[in-house]
C-alpha cells in the first residue's frame, strides 16, 4: 500500500532534524516580522484615530487645512454657531489644544504637555474617568492628565501642584485614554483654564468642532447641508470620512506605508527563499528515493504533494510559536511607543494567509527539481536508488 504524501513529507523531514530545525527557526523570524509590519501597519492609523474614537460626535468641523488630529489648523468659534442653526444639529462643542512645557524638578526636564481644552458640560467624552471628574475642572487652574503619560513627568497623583506654562497647576484626578500621536503627555482643561494656559489664543478660534445630530438625522444629508451653508470655510466629516482620511494620511501621505509595506515584501521573499532552499535541499539529496517512487508508480502530482507537504509542516509548525512572540512584541510596542498594537482575527487571517502563499510559492518553485528524478537517466548514468 502506497504511503500518504503528507506522511512521506513528514518522514523526509523528520530524517534530518537539524536541517529541518533550522529552516522552522528561519520561517519563525519571516513570519514574527510579517506580523510585526502588518501590527505596525494598522496600529499607526489607529494611534491617528485614538481620541477621536473616544469622543462623541457623528460630525467633526475642522480647518480647511486640517492635516492631522495635532496639526488641524484653526477655524472661527463663531462658525459652530452657524452650525447650531441647521435643523439636523443639536450640539457644537468646540475644542481647543495647545502645547506647553511642563516643569520637573528631575534634572530640569520640561517635556512638552498637549492640552485639551474644551467646555467642561459633559457628554464629549466616551470616558467614564474623564465624565465623573468633569465639575473638578470647573475650578480655577486644574487639570486632568492621562495616565498614558509617560513617567517622565512624575507622580500624576491628585491633588499635586504642577507648573504648566509659568503656571501652576492642580492635578484634579486621571483618567484612562491614551495619549497615540498627542504627545508624551495629555492633559484636559476647561476652556476658561486653556486660556490661562494659552493667553494668545482665547476662545475665539476652534481647532476642532464636535457635532452631535438630532436623533434620526442623516449624517450624510447633515453633512451636506453643512458644506452649502459653511462653503469652503471649514471641512466637514462624518465618521468614516474621518476614518478614511486619517488612513489614507498615515498610509500614503507619509512615509509609514512606503516603510511597513516594503518590510512587509522583505519578509515574504525572505520566507519564500529559506524554504525554497530547504526543499531544494532535501530533494536533491533524495533525488534516488524521488525516482524510485516513480518507479513503482507515483504520478508526478503525487510527488509534487509530498513536496508541499513539507513546504507547508515547515510554515504552519513556525506559525505557532511566532503568533505567540507576536503578542510578545505587540504588548512591548504598547508599553513603549504607546501605539494600540493589537492582534485582531482579521490580523491573524492575513499573516496566515501570507504563511501558506509561502509555502505555495515555495513549493512551487522547489517542483523543478523533481524533474531530475527520472530513474532511466539515474540508471544511465549508475546512480544508485
């Protein structure tokens, strides 16, 4: 009775551990560094999108020259009001940032703060941390901060006194966001605070308007409606026109899809060609044992079975243990750049699926071996089976 071709490919590789030990470590490294450039990939648009998943709104007014959520420009305050005369908008809500310098007295370090400021009314924020401290800020120089703050900055325990621009502040308590492209640190202030912070600034220019819709109304309708009435004063997005922006804007505009996407090559030639090399390998050292199985009568697809059979134990033994190292490194790309690495089904579906077009390719590269195994040339030329 014939063997299985998967069974056979599992023999042959289990003949030569070593060898075959070495081209899983190699596979191990290929795929850890697709899914490290695919992570890095999404997580940077989702470090783009970070506050603003986290506020409320089903429209957000912004610049003309609006680029990205810390470089949005400004628009006039007064524009919001004209926003609250369309019938579709129930709310307006402007917000306000500024960057200052924070004073430590840890070897006179002043790392830049990004502060927020907006009306404290309550209802921006999807925040329970942020919603419940919303009367502390009422009173005069407080500040929330983001426990994403990075330690530089020193205790955030309330009730500490701080300086922030020449000015001292009161750390009214924390709350739990993120701070993704903000900055080192993120602090929130009430408007009437932000001005104490930023005298030259004033309320009097928004850098972003948060527009919330009567219940039932249209975004894409609210939206339009918006433009006509406004023109090209200000850009007007809904959600996933937001959402689109910013992906595109981190993907194509900057330099990140260029890097990721070329790393992401790399790693997959890389990949196919330790493979290929293996298969390359083992089949030249078995080429007698190839053609003695055509011999008795294995078809070529037979064969070329038993060769992704072990194009693909290789890739899907690897697979494993760099899904594991992936959540590893994921978890260290949080802690240290603060950006929402994360592993998602659909993450896990795509390395995967990367994974086995390795060994596919691989595999497919490797056949032409194969046609080397012809027991009439081997016996022509006396080599024995």
């Amino acid at each position: 009775m014939r063997s299985k071709p998967f069974f056979l490919a599992w023999r042959i590789l289990a003949h030569d551990k070593a060898r075959t030990g070495l081209a899983i470590a190699g596979i191990f490294i290929a795929i850890l560094l697709v899914f490290v450039e695919i992570g890095l990939y999404v997580a940077i648009p989702r470090g783009g999108l970070l506050l603003y998943h986290r506020l409320r709104f089903d429209l957000l007014m912004t610049s003309r020259d609006y680029e990205y959520v810390t470089q949005p420009g400004e628009f006039p305050a007064q524009l919001l009001d004209r926003a609250r005369a369309v019938p579709e908008v129930a709310r307006a809500t402007p917000l306000y940032f500024g960057s200052a310098k924070w004073k430590s007295l840890a070897g006179g370090v002043e790392p830049d703060l990004f502060v927020i400021g907006f009306p404290p009314t309550g209802g921006i924020f999807s925040v329970a941390g942020i919603e419940s401290r919303i009367g502390a800020l009422e009173k005069p120089d407080t500040v929330l901060m983001d426990s994403a703050t990075r330690p530089m900055f020193g205790p955030l325990t309330k009730g500490r006194r701080v300086e922030i621009a020449g000015r001292k502040e009161t750390i009214a308590g924390k709350y739990r966001l993120g701070t993704g492209f903000l900055g080192l640190g993120v602090a929130l202030a009430s408007a009437e605070n932000f001005v104490r912070l930023f005298p030259g600034r004033g309320v009097g220019d928004a850098n972003i308007g948060l527009l919330r819709l009567r219940s039932g109304a249209d975004p894409e309708l609210a939206a339009a409606e918006l433009r006509a009435r406004l023109g090209g004063e200000v850009r007007i997005f809904t959600r996933p026109q937001l959402e689109a922006h910013e992906i595109a804007y981190w993907t194509i505009r900057t330099s990140v899809g260029l890097i990721f996407g070329s790393g992401l090559v790399v790693s997959l030639v890389v990949g196919i060609m330790i493979v290929f090399q293996t298969l390359s390998i083992e089949i030249g050292r078995r080429l007698g044992e190839f053609a003695m199985l055509k011999a008795i009568g294995y078809a070529d697809g037979a064969l070329a079975a038993v060769v992704l059979g072990m194009s693909l134990a290789i890739v899907l033994i690897a697979f494993v243990p760099a899904t594991g190292a992936a959540l590893l490194v994921y978890r260290l790309i949080r802690t240290q750049t603060l950006l929402p690495a994360a592993m998602s089904e659909l993450q896990l579906a795509a390395v995967l699926g990367a994974a086995l077009a390795m060994a596919a390719v691989s595999a497919g590269l490797a056949l032409s071996g194969l046609g080397r195994a012809n027991p009439a040339e081997l016996i022509k030329r006396g080599q024995r089976f």
